[in-house]
C-alpha cells in the first residue's frame, strides 16, 4: 500500500501485513471498547491497528482501509489532565 509521508507528498510503500487488526488483542481498554463496537460493523473489512504514519514515530489507532476510515481513540484523561508531552506547558494546556 501506497501512503504520504508525514508532512510530504511523496508516496512510499507500507506493508501493511502486520498491521492487520487481531480484534481481540487489548492495546488500552478504550481502544478494546471501540474496536470491540466496530468489529460487528467492520469483520469484513480490511482493517489495520497502531499503523505507523511513514516519516514520524505517531501511529493511527485504527484505520478501515475498504471505507477510508481513520479512528483515533483518546481516553478522557489526555484532554482533562496536563500532561508536558501533549500540551508543552501549563498555559497551552489552560488555553484549550
């Protein structure tokens, strides 16, 4: 499969084989909540999991190939609480 890198229109390959989702693996629990919904919806699908986005170290959580879906799953706690990697400093964190 074909995808951009990060920030960059250039194409590069990704063997997406060990991307296939296992539905029953648990990565977080509330990745296995959503995943757990979206099997009865998606089993047919071609369906990937932590997919690495070429060019950068940040993974999709979940991504429906066949729909050209992507499903990002983030707990309560990354927007409620601080936390210095996803918001820098306090006030970048009280601004949003």
């Amino acid at each position: 499969m074909k995808l951009p890198k990060l920030n960059s229109s250039t194409l590069v390959s990704v063997n997406i084989a060990g991307y296939l989702i296992d539905w029953d693996k648990v990565v977080s629990k509330p990745q296995k909540q959503v995943s757990d919904f979206l099997r009865r919806y998606w089993a047919a699908d071609c369906v990937l999991s932590e997919l690495r986005i070429p060019g950068s170290l940040l993974r999709l959580d979940i991504v429906n190939v066949s729909k050209k879906i992507v499903v990002e799953v983030s707990p309560d706690s990354i927007h409620k609480n601080y936390n210095p990697f996803m918001h820098g400093d306090r006030r970048a964190f009280l601004r949003n």
